[in-house]
C-alpha cells in the first residue's frame, strides 16, 4: 500500500511538471474534433 502511495505521488508531480504540455495538446485535439464537427454540419 505504502509503495502505491509513492507511486500516486510520483504520478502526481509528473503530471504537475507536464500539465502544461498535456493542455496544450488536449486544446490542440480539441480544436482538431470541434473543425470535424463543424464540417460535417
């Protein structure tokens, strides 16, 4: 159990250093899926 917390707060602190990379592909995919949608319209 004790090792599964570390792990989570390992997990935690990555996600914390590429939070920045991660939104700014979500945005990116997004953006991608919103222009299929109005297209299709």
């Amino acid at each position: 159990m004790r090792h599964m917390q570390n792990g989570y707060r390992g997990l935690s602190v990555f996600m914390g250093l590429n939070i920045d990379r991660l939104l700014s592909a979500f945005a990116i995919v997004f953006a991608m899926l919103l222009a299929a949608w109005i297209q299709s319209l």
